[in-house]
C-alpha cells in the first residue's frame, strides 16, 4: 500500500484495527511519534476516540496512547 491509498488515523471508528503506513510530520515529530512506538508496519487500535478527531487512545506495541488530532492525522493507515 502507497502513501497516496493510505488514510488518516482521524478516520478510523472505535474499535477498529489497522497498521500504520506512514507518518507524516517534521523530523522531531516523526522521531518522538518512533519513540512511542508508531513506525511503519505497527498494527495499532482505536480504543477511544471522540467527536472530529478530537484527542483518541490507541492501542500500540501493547500500550496504551492518547493522541491529539494534530497528530493523529499525521499517522497513515492501512485499514485491517
């Protein structure tokens, strides 16, 4: 899958899985989103989200993260 096919996190409903493609950002966003855990091929869940893209919790390498819309639309997924 190509960053082109690939969609936001944003976009994903609770309680639904995927694997992360791409993420999008500057050089230290991207290095402190790596130190999380969110690099490419890391399946990851949405354990809670609220309304338009508000800040969400996911699940990823076995915990669990609350991420604000900001960065969370930097992440790219691949529905799974």
């Amino acid at each position: 899958m190509t960053k082109k096919n690939a969609i936001s996190l944003c976009d994903l409903e609770k309680d639904q899985n995927a694997l992360i493609v791409a993420i999008i950002a500057g050089h230290k966003s991207a290095k402190r989103l790596a130190d999380l855990g969110l690099t490419p091929n890391t399946p990851i869940k949405i354990l809670r989200k609220t309304i338009f893209c508000g800040p969400m919790e996911v699940q990823v390498r076995g915990m669990n993260l609350v991420l604000g819309k900001g960065v969370a639309a930097k992440v790219l997924v691949k529905k799974s």
